[in-house]
C-alpha cells in the first residue's frame, strides 16, 4: 500500500494535503482496495462551511456505500469534475486524479493535529 508522506490522515481513511490554505482532500489507498470497485460518488457540499468530521458526501462500491468524513473544518471550494464520469479513478490513483474535493481551511494548525503517514500505517497495520 502506498501512504505518501507529505499528506495528513484520519482514523476515517481521508488523506489531506495543504497549501496555505487550500486542502486538498480524497480517501486513502487502504480506503479504495477496502471498498473495492467504485462506480459512483456522491458529493454536493460544493460551497458549505463544514467542521471536522462532518459528512460531506459518500462513495459507493459494488458490494457497500461509505460515507466520507471532513478531516478539517472549512469551505468546500471545489469538487473533481472527473469523478462523475470516471469514479474509478479513486481506485487507480488515489492521491493523484482521484481527489475528492479541494477546501479553504477555517484553521491551518487542525492539519497538523492529523495522523503522519507512519502512525496511519500503524492503525491500519
């Protein structure tokens, strides 16, 4: 499994990058072979304040719906375009072309109190 270690993690399987202010957010590679083939994802907060931990969208496999967890609280100020027609992308590159939503962070250091790659990899085991 791969867990870049630049990004940030939650006991949810969300990963976060961050740039000033704007995160970047989507679900782990632990997340996306657990879940198996996606085929649909399912988010609409574009334009919502939201706080940690808050739902703000789902993503649907073949076999199970699983919700998706903010891991910072912020403004959702954008939405992957691809994943409406290619939800599969989330499976074949996670960090990369999968991403979720992109955000404005109402508070930087909540980033910082997120899981480092190594102590994700030990929840996960």
């Amino acid at each position: 499994m791969n867990f870049p270690e630049n990004l940030r993690y939650t006991k949810d399987h969300e990963w976060v990058s961050l740039s000033g202010t704007t995160a970047t957010i989507g679900i782990t590679d632990f997340a996306q072979h657990e879940l198996g083939d996606i085929v649909y994802i399912d988010i609409s907060a574009k334009g919502k304040a939201l706080v940690a931990e808050e739902v703000f969208g789902s993503v649907e496999a073949v076999k199970t719906v699983s919700d998706l967890f903010l891991p910072v609280a912020g403004t959702i100020t954008d939405i992957n375009p691809l994943l409406d027609s290619q939800p599969e992308l989330v499976n074949s590159d996670p960090y990369g072309l999968g991403w979720m939503v992109k955000m404005t962070v109402t508070d930087v250091a909540d980033f910082e109190k997120l899981m480092n790659a190594e102590a994700y990899k030990a929840t996960v085991g």
